[in-house]
C-alpha cells in the first residue's frame, strides 16, 4: 500500500526514518541518483522511458547487483524502479515508467528457432530475438496502471501491471475506475530472418514467436520489417486456439516475449574494404572496377556477365543473365516519385492503374523494383536450379513460393483471433510469404499460381500495399518485394478470351495458330498480374553444354552447375550490394532523348499507356544501377530498356521495328553491348534523334558518337 511522509529526494529516503527498503530497492536508488539530470523528468503524455545501455553498464562495474537482476528478471527491475520513484513522491498519477534496455551482448541476441527454446527454460530472463514480422494485430488497448481501494480502511493501492493486488484488512478491493491507465497494445509474430524455402507449416509455426508490444512501442513496426526485440518470456497457458499465421497447428509453446524495446533493423551495405573479401576475389573486383571506368558502358554489363560467369557457370542465354543481374542490383530499393519517372511532362496520357492505386494510397510513387517473368515449354530443371541460385546468393534474401499451402502467398486479414493473455479480439494482418520475401526476392511457379491469387498479387504490388483493412495502417501490408515468375507454357490454357487486357499488352490475337503467348498467359493468371513485370524472356530448352554440367554433376565428377568460383561470387555480390545502397540514378539528356521518342512511337503504333514508360525508366534505371553510375545513359541503359520492352512484343506476336535483326546477331555469338549500340543507332536513325531534333537536343556525342 501507498505511504505518505517520504521525502521528494531518492538518496534521502531511508535517511529520514522511511519504510525499510529491499537491497534490490537501494541499488536502484543508488543508480538513479547517478543519472543525468533531467532523465527522470516525464516526457511527452506522462511517460518517462529509462534507456538502458547494458554493455556499458556492464563495463562501468558500479551496480553489479542491479545487472544481474536486470538479466534475469528485467520486470522486477522496473518494478523497484517504480517503488523508488513512489517513496521519493516522483511518480506522478497516471505516469508511466519503462524500462528500455538496449546493446545486448551477442550470447543474449538470438534467432527465433533458439529464442523459443531458451524461453522455456528461463522464461523472465532478458534476451534479443531479431527475426521479420510475418504477422500485426490492430492497435488494441491495455491497462498499464490501476488502483484498488480497500472497502475496510479505504487505502489505495496502485498496480502497474497485470498481476492482482495484495490483500488488505481481509476486506473486499474495488477498484477505482478513475484511476486506470489505459496504453495503446499489439501483437505480432516473428520468423526466422531467412524463412526456409518452402517449408511445411508445421516447420514455420515451430519458428515463429508471439511478442507483445505495449505503450510506444505499438505500433514501430510493419510486417515484412526486420526487427530486434528485447524483452521477457511470460507463459499464457498454451492456449490451444492461438494459431501460427500460416500454420496448420496451434501454437502450443505457450509462451510469448514481453517486449520492453523494439529497434526496426536497416539492410547493411557492403564491406567498408573490398580487401576483407579475400584474394581469390581481387580479380574480379578489380576487372568489375576497370570495367566502370571505361567510356564504353557495355563493358560493364560484359564484365559483370563475366564475373556471374564465373559465379554461377549455368547454360542460360544473355538476355535471361542481363536480367537477373538487373533485378538482382534494383531488388529492395524503394521507389521514385511518379513525377520523375515520366520524362514526358506534356504528353497528355490516361493515368495507369499502377498510378491511380499508388496515389489512392498516399504513395505517390513508382516502385524501382525490376520483376521479371521467365517462361519456358516446359519445366526446365536447368532454368530452375539457376533462378533458386541466384536469387539465394545475388539477393540478400530470397523466399520460393510453394504449392503445398497457397494460401501462405498473399496477405490476407484474420478476424477471429484473440490476443493471448489479454484475451481480446482483434483482427489480424498477416503479411503471407509476399511480406517475408521483402526486400528480396519472392520465386513464383506457374504450378503454384491461380488465378484469383495471381491478381491480388498484381494489385497490390502495383499499389504499393496490401491494405486489408481501410484506415487502419496497422493492417496495412508493405510491398517492396520483386518477383521473379517462371512460366511453364504447358500450364497456360490453349485458348479462351483474354481476362481484361489492356492496349498493347495483349497483342498478337490475330496471331496465326490461334493466341499468342502473352495472351495465354493473361487469360491464365489477368492482366493485373502480367503487367506488372517489367521484363518476359522466352528460354529454349537445355543446350548440350548444360547437360554436360548435369550429367557431370549427378556422376560426381565435378561439382553441381550451381557452385562456381567462390571469388567471383563474393566479388559479385559485394557489386550488387554496393549497386542496391546506391540512390537512384538519374536521366541524363540522351537517355531521355531515346526513351521519349520510342514511348512516342510505341504510343503510336500500339496505343501504349504511361505504365510502359514507367516500365522502361525502371529496367534503364536498373542497369545503370548494375554499372554504378549516377546517371543513366543511352547506351546501354536505354537502349537494354528497349530491348526488354521488345522482347515482351515479340512474345504477344507483334513486329517490332528494331530488334529483331540485333537479335539474330545476338544468336550469332555477337557482342551484347554492340547490338545494343546498333539498336540505338537504328532508333535514332529512325525516329530522327538528333537529327531532325523532333525531341529536342538529346544527342550525347561521348555515347552516341557525333552526328553525321
């Protein structure tokens, strides 16, 4: 129960005749009277929050006692805390007081799997889990501080927490509803970092953990954000009703972190030294670095190949490598405002749906994300073991969608489930393997698509977010995934009317032999879905090297076709990870030039909407990342944007004007960056850059070559 007669001073408390304290109590009050002046002055709405740096408490060596207590039970702590605070009448009505400890040593931070099982042997002790948000209730709202007052002798006593009062005078407690504080609550579920590929639920629900949020920090994080939460175990009695989002079996643990701090983890970027990769990887460094510096920007692209090459000796074609190694440099970089990425600011053009969902959610902005669709006959093993490679080691996460539990793919909201310990309803967002693959690379199979799933997947990445229920931005799912779709042509239907189809995207119905293959794949997974990849390569069957690589590898005579030169992989992914921490490049003048006057024509000939400019400027934008420059160029950059755009025409059956003759070339071992510098040459040539001057002075003679 509340005395009355302490002294407003920590130190003097025992000294003018007070109530006997704890030696757990004295060290607290010897710790807080060594704190700055002004810490224990509320902050804003009455809460005071203690930061708890724990190695340099450690270090310091001046409350031992309070250390260790703080590790085992840091909820007995803030309790002292709270006691010491009310003897020296420092504690407000109404105020709330947490403790927020930080800089764990590395033993005490742990994975999800480790974190579950170390809190069922000590489940008050103090422990960081950091793992991703698979899951966030609603804002809910709990009690933080209550009073009770005794029906016999009328003393009030406060509780801050969840426990019941102590009894007093054998009589009845009420509890003064005046009195209650009432804090904003949530709960969300962590997963492992990196989620396994396609594990069953039973798997992902052992993996996942139950953490509770309270005061400011509900609400701090958003499914799909990489988190470090510091707390507390606390048993809630394995409510068998609790299920893993996602899971097929409850939750039977019966235990859930109490968090006292929660700090949202940011990607790292690549080493400070590139001389901590190692020699093998100095080659490849510096042939990377060489290549950046030279004149020619197709020399990167050429040695970037190389080094991948090296990386991941796979039998694909050119375009297919060019590909992942674009999406692979933009995967997790954000978005651009949507006014800068139309380098047409005049033209009048209806507003895509991309657009409209992305300004109805306040993003205003277009993704710098590439998704690129792979199709092939038939399932290629080849094709597939490359996608898994690259997306395991280009990308610093990956996550394969699997066909075994579909409705893990996208978010969707649970309205029944009921927060453990508080025992209140609340819906549930829970983000699905869409939300665990961001910000890396979610792999998507025809074999484990429908169409209903495919376009909620198309809307909500063109929209940015998966909102699932409006104006609460708790339950707002993040998008910031790419996508990396292989297509089996013998999972598309071979007929059937296209399912809302735009202009040019669905082109070639007249197509001899009935529907084109862009039309197949519109009819069996919408539009939605297939616009929003922003590059279609059409893979031929296995070449006869690439049986080699097999049949050496399941023979034993050299290693899997997957494994290549660990130098060159550790090189490559120090580039691409350098080229992800990069801000997004900018037009120059030619590359504007070349990208307005083929939109223009593209507009022309096939009723193009801006979407496809938005399109282009990405996959530019994209290379130019891959080359580490500021600026995008021309060439390559450009001019590899139309190449992809054409790529998809030819796939819908069109005739595009310019690439189909470098693609001959290309088939016939010519140089990648040279049909990409005649392409451009034939653009300019053709739509009159430079020349007549029809989209003003673009011309960049360093890239170009001077004009005739």
């Amino acid at each position: 129960m509340e005395g009355a007669g302490a002294e407003p001073s920590l130190g003097g408390a025992a000294a003018a005749g007070a109530q006997p304290t704890e030696p757990l109590q004295e060290v607290v009050e010897a710790w807080l009277a060594g704190l700055p002046e002004g810490t224990l002055l509320p902050q804003e709405g009455g809460l005071l929050r203690l930061e708890v740096e724990i190695l340099e408490l450690a270090a310091s060596r001046a409350h031992p006692q309070l250390l260790e207590v703080l590790l085992e039970a840091p909820e007995r702590v803030r309790q002292t805390v709270l006691a010491a605070l009310t003897t020296a009448n420092l504690l407000a009505p109404g105020q709330r007081v947490w403790l927020r400890p930080r800089q764990l040593p590395a033993p005490f931070q742990l994975g999800v799997p480790d974190a579950v099982q170390a809190l069922r042997c000590a489940p008050g002790a103090l422990l960081a889990v950091h793992g991703v948000v698979t899951a966030a209730t609603a804002l809910l709202q709990q009690p933080v501080s209550r009073a009770f007052e005794c029906a016999v002798c009328a003393r009030v006593c406060t509780l801050h927490g969840a426990g019941a009062p102590p009894p007093c005078c054998g009589g009845t407690l009420r509890e003064v509803e005046q009195a209650r504080v009432m804090v904003p609550a949530q709960v969300i579920f962590l997963a492992e970092d990196v989620p396994l590929a396609s594990a069953p639920s039973t798997q992902l629900g052992g993996s996942t953990m139950v953490v509770h949020l309270a005061d400011d920090l509900a609400g701090r994080a958003h499914i799909g954000d990489r988190v470090l939460a510091t707390g507390s175990g606390r048993f809630y009695g394995g409510a068998a009703g609790l299920m893993a989002p996602g899971a097929h079996l409850p939750l039977t643990l019966g235990i859930q972190l109490e968090a006292c701090n929660l700090e949202v983890l940011r990607p790292q970027g690549p080493p400070q030294h590139p001389f901590e990769l190692g020699a093998a990887a100095q080659p490849h460094l510096t042939a990377l670095a060489a290549a950046a510096r030279s004149q020619d920007g197709s020399a990167s692209l050429e040695a970037a190949l190389q080094v991948l090459d090296a990386a991941l000796p796979v039998a694909a074609s050119p375009l297919l490598k060019v590909a992942v190694l674009l999406s692979a440099a933009a995967a997790g970089t954000g978005g651009t405002p949507v006014e800068a990425v139309d380098p047409l600011a005049a033209a009048e053009d209806p507003e895509p749906q991309a657009l409209v969902l992305r300004r109805q959610a306040g993003a205003g902005c277009s993704r710098n994300q590439v998704n690129i669709m792979l199709t092939a006959a038939a399932p290629e093993p080849h094709l597939q073991r490359f996608l898994r490679a690259a997306a395991a080691t280009l990308c610093d996460h990956s996550v394969a969608a699997s066909s075994a539990d579909p409705k893990r793919l996208v978010p969707r909201l649970d309205q029944k489930f009921v927060a453990p310990v508080l025992g209140v309803a609340a819906p549930l967002a829970i983000g699905g393997q869409l939300a665990e693959a961001a910000p890396g690379v979610l792999l998507l199979s025809s074999s484990c698509l429908d169409t209903r799933r495919a376009i909620a997947l198309g809307q909500y990445v063109a929209a940015g977010e998966a909102a699932l229920q409006p104006g609460c931005p708790e339950l707002c799912v993040p998008v910031e995934t790419t996508l990396w779709t292989m297509v089996h042509e013998q999972d598309l239907s071979k007929s059937g009317r296209c399912i809302a189809a735009g202009a040019g995207a669905s082109a070639g119905a007249d197509a001899p032999g009935g529907l084109s293959l862009t039309e197949r794949i519109i009819n069996r997974f919408s539009h939605p879905f297939f616009s929003q990849h922003d590059i279609l390569v059409v893979a031929g069957p296995e070449t006869e090297d690439e049986v080699d690589l097999m049949v050496d590898a399941i023979l034993g005579a050299r290693s899997a076709p997957s494994v290549g030169d660990a130098g060159a992989l550790r090189a490559l992914q120090h580039h691409l990870a350098a080229a992800r921490a990069a801000p997004q490049p900018a037009l120059s003048a030619g590359a504007t030039a070349l990208l307005s006057a083929y939109f223009l024509h593209l507009r022309a000939l096939e009723g193009a909407q801006q979407s496809a400019l938005a399109s282009l400027v990405r996959v530019a934008a994209a290379s130019a990342r891959l080359r580490r420059s500021a600026e995008v160029a021309a060439v390559p950059d450009a001019a590899l944007a139309v190449v992809f755009l054409e790529e998809k025409l030819l796939a819908a059956g069109r005739s595009p004007a310019f690439w189909p003759r470098w693609r001959a070339e290309l088939q016939h071992c010519t140089p990648l960056g040279e049909c990409m510098r005649g392409l451009a040459e034939d653009v300019a040539a053709e739509l009159g850059i430079g020349a007549s001057g029809c989209c003003g002075s673009g011309w960049d003679a360093g890239l170009w070559g001077p004009e005739e």
